[in-house]
C-alpha cells in the first residue's frame, strides 16, 4: 500500500483492486482486452490508444512489483495474481489476516452517475482499506501512520477528511489516559465506516496496530 501511495499511483492500485475482485477462483488469472479494463476503472476515452497504454503501464507496475504475472493466451494478455506480499510466489486464497472489499465500491456511488471508486482519491481509498481491516471505533494517530503503515500523517488525514465529508466515515472522540497531558487525559479519534462499507460489526477501543 505504501508503494503505491508514495507514487500516487492510484491508477495501479485501482486495478490491482480489479483483478483481485475478478480473479477470485482458481487458476488465478483473468483475460481480458485492455478496453474492458480501462471502462471498468473509469478512465476516459477506454477504447483509445492512450487509456489502453495507461492500462498496459500499471500492468508493468503491478508485475515490476511482484504482485502479477503477465502471460499470453492468443491476442489477449493473462494476468496471474501473486503473493500480495510482494514475494513473486504463487498465489494462495489467505486464511487469515485479509480484508473483503465490497461490491459496492465497483457498483454504489453518490449519485447514478457516479460511482465510489470514480469518487474516491487515493487517501481516500487508502483511508477505506486500512479501515476495512479494522474493527469499529478503531483508533489511528495520524503521526504514526509512517509507523504502523508507512503512509504519511498528511495522506491519512486527507483521506478520513474526506470520508466523513462523503458519508462513509464516522470520527467521535474517546478519551483516553495520558499522563503528561495537563488534565493527564486527551481526546483521540474514533473512526467507524458508515454504509455500504461498514459498520464492520466488531468494536475496538484500542489504537489499531494492525498492518
């Protein structure tokens, strides 16, 4: 995740998101025209040559990273999923420690012309995915978002920022114990995801560790 937000590559992180959701029984792999891909993310003009190239430069990206492999299959090119954790290995359904992605950033929007992941920036997305992986009312410091995910505080404040303007993110207040504050208490945030993406259905009052 950092990766691609270090290198404002939300076009890459779109369509990783894509085959993952597409790829989602064995072999691993999907084949599709470069047109289809480029409709499905949005981009403008999808049967031209300049979003067929945008689509084949993530391509390269995704695979220069080891999350995909690029094959051939007659006219089309294949793309086999990889390790998500970069390592080039093959590709296994996690058990553990994995987060589900709904439907409804591909089909839901703000209004019917527009849908989530068209509406969304890239801290947003990031914002959602981290959020996805955590239980309700989780707490995230901004200042240690380079700690626990290597994203900057910057990154995750735009993103929540703009979650909760678009009504997909609950932020209240806990108070929590800190002794050199003056009243040796201080307000952290809480955040929740609001439907379609959450509530998860799990609470936490802890700070979110998880990566």
């Amino acid at each position: 995740m950092a990766t691609f937000v270090s290198n404002g590559d939300r076009t890459g992180l779109l369509l990783y998101l894509l085959v993952l959701t597409k790829a989602s029984s064995e072999p691993w792999d999907v084949s599709l025209h470069s047109s289809v891909w480029a409709r499905a993310m949005g981009l403008p003009n999808p049967d031209s040559a300049a979003a067929r190239g945008r689509v084949s430069k993530a391509w390269k990206r995704l695979a220069e990273r080891n999350l995909v492999e690029r094959s051939r299959r007659h006219r089309y090119a294949v793309v086999s999923l990889l390790r998500e954790d970069g390592s080039g290995e093959r590709y296994e359904r996690p058990t553990r420690g994995f987060i589900q992605i709904p439907h409804e950033l591909w089909t839901a929007g703000p209004s019917p012309q527009q849908r989530w992941y068209e509406r969304l920036s890239l801290p947003a997305l990031t914002f959602l995915l981290i959020a996805l992986r955590n239980a309700d009312r989780f707490g995230l410091p901004a200042e240690r978002g380079p700690d626990y995910y290597g994203i900057s505080a910057d990154t995750l404040t735009r993103g929540a920022r703009e979650l909760r303007l678009a009504e997909l993110l609950k932020i209240d207040k806990a108070l929590i114990t800190a002794p050199l504050a003056p009243s040796g208490v201080t307000a952290e945030n809480r955040y929740t995801l609001r439907p379609p993406f959450g509530p998860q259905g799990t609470s936490s009052n802890a700070t979110s560790r998880s990566r």
